[in-house]
C-alpha cells in the first residue's frame, strides 16, 4: 500500500484509541489491497449507536458482477474501536440517482448485515466479509435507479423496470456511440469515465477527408447518447455524463472547484499539445520543467482533500479526475520520473489506474492499440 495511505490508517487507529492496532492495521491494509477504490477516512461516526465517537472508516465502491456485467456499488464500513472482536458496520451509501433496495441482509437504511457478519467471531477479518458481501450483492444488488430511463439506465448500476409479476427486472439499454479519431488524445478522458462508470458505449473511428460519420459542426471527439443527444467537444461530453451520473460534487461549492480545476487541467493540456504537434524535438525538455507549477498546485490540493488519499475535489470521484488522471498519465509517458518530487499525485494515478472499470479498459485491445497522439509522438 502507498505510504500516504498507511500514514492516514494509522494516524487514525492511534487518535481512536483502537484496542488491537497491529491487527486493525493488517486488515485494512488487506481489504485496500483487494478493493482499491476504498480509501480511509477518520471522522465522526454517522450512525445513531456511535454519535460523537470518532473513528476509521472506509469509502468507496466494490466492484460486483450482475448478469454478466460489472456494476460499482458505493458502500461506507466503519471499524469499530473493539475490532476484531466487534464486526464493522457497513451500509450502502446510494448516490442521489439510487435508491436502497431492501433484501434479507439490506435494510430500509441500507444496513449491511451478511451471514458472515452475523456470525462474526475474532478470526474472521475484513478481506473475507467484503468478498462476502461483494457475492451477496452479485446475487441480491442492493440498489436501483429512482427513475427508470434510457438514459439512466447507463448508470453503474442495475436499472429495474417492473414486471409483469411485479418483479423488479433489468432495464435494457442501447450502448452510446463515441465518435474520435483511433488515438487517445482529447477523447481518452470521456473513454476513462465511461469504462469506470460502466456506461456501454461503442467506439466508432471517424475520418476527417469526408466527415464520417457526420458530426455537429464537423469536430470531434463526439457522443451520440442512448437518449438521442448528439454532443461534440470533450469538455461538453464529461460535463452531460457528469450530470448524469453524479459526478459533479456534492454541492455547489463542489461543483464551482471541479469547473476550475478541469480548466487548469485543460490549459495544462493545450500547453502539451502545442509542444507536441509544434516543437517537440527542441522544447521537449524545458517543457517538462514548465510542469512542475502544476504538479505543485494539484499536490497542494490533493493534501487538503483527506491529507492526499481522496480525490482532487470531495469526497467522491469527478469528471475532473478523469481528466487530471489522462494528463498527467500522459506526462508520465512523456518523461516517466516527471512525479518523482510529487509522491501525491503519483499514489493518485496509480490508485486511479486500480479501479476496476479503468483497469479492465487498458487491459482492452482498443486502448492497447491506440496511440497517444496523431503525429507518431507517444
């Protein structure tokens, strides 16, 4: 595990007085290794038994197969101060698109109570309960979309739509359709957020020569939703889908940063490709060193957002990060020890790279295939 991760589990067991620390520390470290979009956060408890008491939790998603595909569902675990002895508490944390769907071990607050953690003695341990519930969910998904649509139905999760018996059952959905040229380039963001939002999309390659196929004024790269939007400049698309599938902050001081902090990545990117396209064989050097004002700023903001094991704005993922992880991702192959005096960042990216939507995608051969950028540089 990254050391700023170990640094903030064990700030936190120490500050909470936990009563087994070796073990506490072990079986975080284990569960994180396996599901990495957990990341720990010390706060106050938020469930009505332990008001007041501050204590470590985990947050973020478990990657959970249902009928073939594969769905994030946002959870919050908290470790009581008497684990191993007590079993954590873990509820599901619906985004504002969900709602908790209750089962025998989910309950109208989404309180998680498998067989495992039922039965929960000393030699049980963290890793084997998420894999638990992790198998319950691939059978039972905990939650649905409030309002079934097209357009919902990309979301990362399950979409019910009522059937004739009153069951709730899958709501089908046709895939958008992503129009770029076959490299990374501006579009590898939206491709980033897609995949790790689960939203299923086909990649259609466009030429130039002819407009084909034809696109709204002509620009790349496009989307053409399952809804029959037609959007076109990237900043537009990460945007539409970020509105959609609550990746836009949680308020609207959220929301203003994410707007400031993806200008500042873009400019960093149109900096690049200047040099890329312009000057590369001559500027390539003191361009890398140009950068450092910005892996600054951002190592700056990754520390005040849970001491650099968050993300760059809140506490859940945004478009912004998917456009921050492609550029420096980018800077990374143009000069690999470019982060070398930014640990932050560089825990950032590879904590990024870890989730599973985004890592299955660059195992993809698309991805494998595609170049960086159109002129044989990367």
């Amino acid at each position: 595990m990254a050391q700023v991760g170990t640094k903030v589990i064990d700030d936190a067991l120490v500050k909470a007085q936990y009563m087994d620390l070796n073990t506490c520390k072990g079986h975080v470290r284990d569960a994180m290794a396996v599901y990495t979009d957990l990341r720990p956060r010390f706060g106050k408890q938020i469930f009505t038994n332990n008001q007041g008491i501050d204590l470590l939790n985990l947050e973020g998603c478990l990657p959970v197969k249902y009928k073939g595909a594969q769905y994030n569902i946002p959870i919050s675990l908290c470790l009581p101060r008497e684990y191993p002895t007590t079993v954590p508490v873990l509820y599901v944390k619906p985004t504002s698109g969900m709602e908790i769907k209750q089962s025998q071990y989910v309950d109208g607050t989404g309180r998680v109570q498998v067989p495992d953690m039922l039965d929960w003695n000393v030699k049980r341990n963290l890793t084997d309960m998420l894999k638990s519930v992790v198998q319950e969910f691939g059978e039972n998904v905990p939650v649905y979309s409030k309002v079934p649509s097209p357009l919902q139905a990309a979301r990362p999760h399950p979409q019910p739509v009522q059937g004739a018996a009153g069951v709730n059952q899958s709501f089908p959905v046709a895939p958008h359709k992503y129009i770029y040229y076959p490299m990374r380039g501006r579009g590898e963001a939206v491709r980033l957020l897609l995949s790790d939002m689960n939203i299923p999309y086909t990649e259609v390659p466009y030429s130039k020569k002819n407009n084909s196929p034809a696109v709204p004024f002509g620009r790349v790269p496009c989307l053409s939703t399952s809804g029959g939007i037609f959007l076109t400049e990237p900043g537009a698309i990460l945007r539409h889908l970020a509105r959609e599938n609550n990746l836009y902050g949680s308020s609207i001081q959220d929301a203003a940063k994410i707007d400031m902090i993806n200008e500042i990545v873009e400019q960093r990117r149109r900096k690049y490709l200047t040099m890329i396209y312009g000057n590369y064989d001559t500027g390539r050097d003191s361009y890398v060193e140009s950068c450092r004002e910005d892996w600054v700023a951002f190592e700056i903001m990754l520390e005040a957002n849970n001491g650099g094991f968050g993300f760059i704005v809140g506490e859940q993922i945004s478009f912004a990060d998917y456009d921050l992880l492609d550029v420096i991702d980018t800077h990374v192959v143009l000069a690999p020890d470019c982060l070398r005096d930014f640990p932050l960042l560089a825990v950032y990216r590879k904590r990024l790279l870890a989730r599973p939507g985004i890592a299955a995608y660059r195992e993809s051969a698309g991805f494998k295939k595609r170049p960086i950028n159109g002129n044989g540089k990367q």
